[in-house]
C-alpha cells in the first residue's frame, strides 16, 4: 500500500509525521491546541471551605480538611475559537470533553459527552476528544481530503474509546467534529457526528451557507460500502428514562428494558439523509441526531417538538463504546456546507442545545458577540435554564471575507 506523503499546508514542502515545525517556512505543523477539562488536573487555587491554599497529596485541605473538587468550569480560547465546558448545576462532575487545533486556514473542532449510565463516562469523552482531533490533523496534513480527514478521526476516537474499555471499563460518549477550512470563495466546514452532541452554522447579518455549485444535497461520507451497509447497533443507550408513547401518536416500534432491537429501527434512520442546505442563508443545524427522537421525525410518526417530549427522547441509537460495534457510524454522518460571509460555527453538546435547539434563537443570543463571549453567554444561559446537564460550547468566528474573526 503507498502512503501518502505528508506535506505542509502552508507552503507544500514534505514533512515527516514526527516533525513539530516544517523546515522551508517554520510553520508549526502541530497547530495551537486546546483540550478540556485538563487530565491532569491537581489541587489548586483556594479551597471552598475555608479559602486555604495548602493540599496534602490526596487533595485534602490542611487547613479544614476538605477534598478538594475540580473548578465547575475551564475555559480557553485560540484565536477565533472559543470552548468552555461547566459541571451544569446537577452532575456531579463535568463528563464532557473539548479539544480544538488551529492551524493555518484550518481549524478542527471536537465535543464529546460522556453516556452517564456507561462507565467512568468522562474517560470515553477525554479520549475521544483528544484523538479525534489528532487524527483529524495527521489526516490533512498527510494530504486526506477533508471529509476524508474528518472519518479518520471519527475511526481514531471510536478506538481510543474501546481502548479505554479494555482496560475494565465500559465507557461511553457522543462525537461531533468539525472542519473549518477558509478558502479563496469563503469558508467550508465539514462536520462528522455518532450520538446527540451538534454543530450549528449561525449566520452574522450577512452571512449564508450555500452548497457546492450544482449541488443541493450535501453528503460527504467517503465511500466505504462496509459503512454505508452497516445497520444501526442493535441496542440503545439511554440517557433519560424509558416510557410509553401517547396512544394518539401513530404507532412505533416499543423499546424493551431501555433496549431496541435491530429490527426495532426505522430503516430510515439507518439510510440518514444527507442535510438539505437551504439556499435562503438561514442559520441551520448541520448535524443528525442518532437517538429515539430524531427516529421518531424521520420516520414521520412525530414532529420534532412531540418527539422531543417523548420520554425516550435522548436514547442513543448510536455512541463511541466497546458495545458499539466497530463502525458505529451511521451513512451520511459526515457532511460539507460551504459559507459565504460572516457568522459563527457552534459545536455543542445537549446540555446547551436542550434549552433553545432551534438554529435562529441560538444565533440571536450570539449575533455581534466576539467568540468568547458569545461561548460564555451560551453555557451562562444553559446555567440559568436549570443547568441540567454538562454544558461544553465550541465556537469558530467566521469573517465577512471567509476569514476567522
């Protein structure tokens, strides 16, 4: 098998995958990186009982004696990007994970959210996050187109998950990545996604997304048959409870004990249709949700504000674990949108998106905002709603001229 050779995408020279800098014009071939919450977090900063500052080496104040507990919140910005992840104001611990790589004209996007009814939650998150987004930049500096690129790393983090789980857990987490690339006619973002976690293209005043010329339905999953064969996993993950669906509705199929079998799944879901970019520049959801309640509107037995009160509604029909299977993504989970003008990329997880799930409200609570403060103004809005759930914000500023901003 030839390998493609690895090359710089400022300036074309070849480089090796060991280099940190490109030798012809020194550009930093690793990116700016950010990833959180941090792994190797230690006890620091003023404790919560009575403001002393010295830990013993388990974490115990020694002052008062109290454990030390990592911050709610951790927040970091690059450039135009923007994450913040918060604990939210129920979970005991934050089980999401970000990670993001700026590099020149390039910037990958990653969220994860720990299943918390799998195991050690936040260590299915935390690796698929960081090699996610690894693999994402190895694969375009070695050349990979950028869908192509996006898989490689939705196929690493789906690994790293398993990975964990042999080593006697069961973890398990969503995945949405995003690609965004400036071009000469604007901006391409490329997105890849298994489970509920989003992304969103929120238009600025001028700003549109449009598809590739002549090209109206957008699906860029490589095509690999094995994928675009594979049907759903046979089970689901619940991340709410399990009930009945009003009799009014029009019949579905009933979930046992929280579980579906594969029969059990609309085919429709399985066939997951490529986004329809709407040509009139509204901001939109560029993401599928593989759960009940997309099920549900897909197969057109519901709406999607009925489907979202099904009590089913956030059960996973797709999720990075070692009870996944090894491809459990569904075909057509990656996709391209092409953007002209200014706005904003947001990727998030289901603790912002369930409090305003619609593309326009999240804009305007964005609209004229700089990154950070747009991303803080999204988790501080998430909090206030009741903060029911882990809360991880990514945002990209995007330029008038494709640029980031």
């Amino acid at each position: 098998m030839t390998v493609a050779a690895m090359r710089c995408t400022r300036c074309g020279a070849r480089v090796e995958q060991a280099d940190r800098f490109c030798e012809e014009c020194g550009r930093d071939l690793a990116g700016e990186r950010i990833a959180l919450p941090p792994t190797d977090s230690v006890a620091d900063g003023p404790c919560r009982g009575c403001g002393g500052e010295q830990y013993d080496v388990d974490g115990y104040c020694t002052a008062c004696g109290e454990l030390w507990s990592a911050p709610d919140r951790h927040a970091a910005a690059v450039d135009a990007v923007a994450v913040i992840t918060d604990r939210g104001l129920v979970h005991a611990r934050n089980e999401d994970s970000v990670a993001a790589i700026v590099m020149d004209g390039v910037t990958i996007v990653v969220v994860a959210d720990g299943v918390s009814t799998s195991e050690d939650p936040r260590a299915a998150s935390g690796a698929a996050t960081r090699a996610g987004a690894e693999a994402t930049r190895l694969a375009l500096v070695s050349g990979a187109a950028d869908p192509e690129a996006a898989m490689a790393g939705l196929s690493a983090a789906a690994e790293a998950v398993r990975v964990v789980a042999a080593q006697g857990q069961a973890p398990s987490c969503t995945y949405v990545s995003a690609i965004v690339r400036t071009t000469p006619s604007g901006t391409e973002v490329t997105t890849a996604n298994v489970g509920d976690s989003r992304a969103y293209w929120l238009c600025g005043p001028t700003g549109h997304a449009a598809p590739p010329p002549d090209t109206e339905l957008v699906d860029s999953t490589p095509s690999d048959p094995a994928d675009r064969a594979a049907r759903p996993t046979p089970w689901s993950r619940a991340k709410s409870g399990v009930g009945s669906i009003p009799a009014s509705n029009p019949p579905v199929p009933q979930p046992t004990s929280g579980s579906v079998s594969e029969d059990d799944i609309p085919d429709v879901v399985d066939s997951r249709p490529a986004h329809r970019i709407p040509r009139d520049g509204a901001s939109q959801r560029l993401t599928l949700d593989d759960s009940w309640a997309q099920a549900l509107v897909t197969a057109g037995a519901m709406d999607e504000r009925a489907a979202m009160n099904d009590p089913r509604a956030h059960m996973l029909l797709r999720w990075l674990g070692a009870d996944a299977g090894p491809r459990p993504w569904a075909a057509g989970c990656v996709r391209t949108v092409r953007v002209r003008g200014a706005g904003v990329l947001l990727v998030c997880s289901d603790g912002l998106w369930n409090y305003a799930p619609e593309a326009e409200e999240l804009a305007a609570r964005v609209a004229g905002a700089a990154p950070m403060r747009a991303a803080r103004d999204l988790v501080d809005f998430a909090v206030a709603c009741g903060g029911g759930d882990n809360i991880t914000v990514a945002i990209v500023g995007v330029a008038p001229s494709g640029g980031m901003s």
